[in-house]
C-alpha cells in the first residue's frame, strides 16, 4: 500500500502532537505548517523532531498554503489550528474571526486550486452549541454561540460543508467536546487543577483558587479523540461528527478525583476565589457521538478518573524532575 502523507496545521498543539504520533505509527509521512519552518512553540513534539518534517504556511495568507500543499502534496489535510483558549478570543475578536474563520476558507480554496482529491478535516468545536437548549447535542442541533470563539467555529464549519457541497471536496467537520490531556495548558482548568493538586503533594504550594465547582462539563481524553480525526477521513464519503464522552462531570468531581488520588483532603487546600467566579450558567453541553460510534466504530476509551490520575501522574513527574524532588 503506498505511504500516504499528511499535513496538519497547528502540529505544535495538544492534539496536533498527538495527531502526529498516531499517523506515524500508521506509516504516514507527517507535515507540520508553521509561520516559520522553525517553531518556537515546539515542546509538545520536540521527540517527533526528526521523524516530521515542517512546512512554512500562514492561514492569514492564501498564497503560502497554495505553496505548501504544492509542495507537500499531501493526501490529507487536518486542520487543528486556532486560538484555542475560548475567554482570550474576546481580547481579540477580530485576530480569532481572521484566524479561526477566514482561515479556513482559505485553506479550503487552496485544496481547490491545487488539488480536489485532498481530504480535509476541519477541527469544529461544541463551543458552536452556546447556549443550547436541547440535551444532549448532536450533529443537527441548532447552533447559538456565545463567543467570538463559538461564532468564529461556526463560519469554519459551515464554509467547510458549502465547499463540500458546492465544489464536490471531500470535508468533514469534527465537533469535539472538551478533550484534555497531560499536554494541555495550564490555562485550561483541568490542567490547572492536576497542576496545582501536583504543587501541593509536593510541598511547592499550599493552596489552589478556583471559581465555580459547580460548572459541569463533558470530558474526554485528547489522545482518544485524535484518533476519530483520522478515522472521518478514511470513510467512503465525508460527515460530519460530534465527537464527545456523552457524561459531564463538575469542577467538583475533577477537584475531588485529583486531590484523592494524591491522598489530601481537597477542602484544606482549595480557595474559591471571586476573581474567578463567572456568572451561572444556564446551558449544559453534552454531546451524543452515536453517529460517530455506528459509523466510525469510534467510542472514548478513557475514563474521567483515568484522563485526571493520568494528567495529574504526568504533573508529578514534570514538576518532581523540574524541583529534583524524588516521587514517594
């Protein structure tokens, strides 16, 4: 079977990283698009840096994609790039709109002029659900944004089924629900309470002020969810598909299932913090991947207490080699 090669915008992210590993292990050539061929941002696959290869290409500039698939070739697509952070695209609306929206539109217009055959994934967002009123959401429930992040998913998933439509491309959309991993910032929360659960088993701090813990969200593991990226694209015809756990836990839940884990009582350690409380929320976001399990053969193999002891395993190695503190 001939090799098949790959390019992934935003390679250097969470499930870009993790996206690149499983199509390496598949035998695919993997390229990796960047402002510059060297990235600074590059952490997360810096032990790929020899097995990928980099590509410069800016979704701001409809000429240098049609350069990078013109010199790539690539049989496939997958576009995870984006400003990622939801509360950070209201600091820059229009940045995101450009980015997140136009950019994929000019991605696709570049598939277009330089070849049709390329499959095309474009990473949508349960963010596009808003403030939905109907549980849980599935590939047909109305989208209500409430972001210029969820508006901006919006335009991209739509432009991405019209050229589907339209031009015959083969375009699918992936509507992911929260998906974390021990690759995650630490401006997510759940990164943010592995991390800081981790700090306080070793001594490094005392105390973790958080918001809300009522606020209930529907979570999976990213590297599970990477691996329905590349399965949408190996169907005889292109879908769209929520991608999702189907459970919601609370804040609570994963403050709890951290804290036990590394045997503290959370209550001693965790501060409500008004600066981090936001306004109560009036919506749930859940997602039914049932499409995705009949047609993909796809389900979310990693549990919630797995997805938080392996995050917050990863944050004890790191911060314990970073302090040169030895694991009890």
């Amino acid at each position: 079977m001939a090799i098949k090669t790959a390019l992934i915008t935003g390679i250097t992210g969470q499930d870009g990283s993790f996206l690149a590993e499983l199509l390496l292990k598949k035998g695919y050539t993997v390229y990796g698009t960047s402002r510059n061929t060297s990235p600074k941002s590059c952490a997360r696959i810096d032990h790929l840096k020899d097995q990928i290869q980099m590509v410069s290409a800016d979704l701001l500039d409809q000429d240098s994609l049609v350069r990078a698939l013109d010199q790539v070739k690539p049989d496939e697509i997958y576009n995870l790039a984006a400003h990622s952070f939801v509360p950070a695209s209201w600091e820059q609306p229009v940045e995101t709109g450009d980015f997140s929206a136009l950019g994929v539109t000019r991605l696709l217009e570049a598939i277009r002029r330089v070849n049709r055959d390329i499959r095309f994934y474009q990473a949508s967002s349960s963010e596009m659900f808003g403030k939905s009123h109907e549980y849980p959401q599935h590939e047909a429930t109305a989208l209500c944004p409430r972001s210029p992040y969820g508006v901006a998913k919006v335009y991209g998933h739509l432009i991405t089924m019209n050229y589907r439509e339209t031009h015959g491309l083969y375009a699918c959309s992936g509507i992911l629900f929260n998906h974390e991993s021990e690759r995650r910032g630490l401006e997510f929360l759940p990164r943010k309470v592995t991390h800081g659960a981790a700090r306080i088993k070793l001594g490094l701090e005392s105390e973790l002020h958080l918001g809300s813990l009522d606020s209930r969200r529907d979570w999976g593991y990213a590297r599970d969810y990477v691996e329905a990226m590349w399965l949408m694209l190996q169907q005889p015809e292109p879908d769209d598909f929520v991608i999702a756990s189907g459970k919601t836990h609370s804040v609570q839940d994963l403050v709890k299932t951290a804290f036990n884990y590394l045997g503290l009582n959370w209550q001693n350690h965790v501060v409500i913090d008004p600066a981090f409380v936001r306004p109560p929320e009036s919506h749930l976001l859940v997602g039914d991947a049932s499409k995705a399990r009949q047609r993909l053969g796809w389900t979310s193999k990693t549990s919630f207490s797995g997805l938080v002891t392996l995050m917050v395993d990863a944050d004890l190695e790191n911060l314990a080699r970073q302090q040169q503190v030895p694991r009890e």
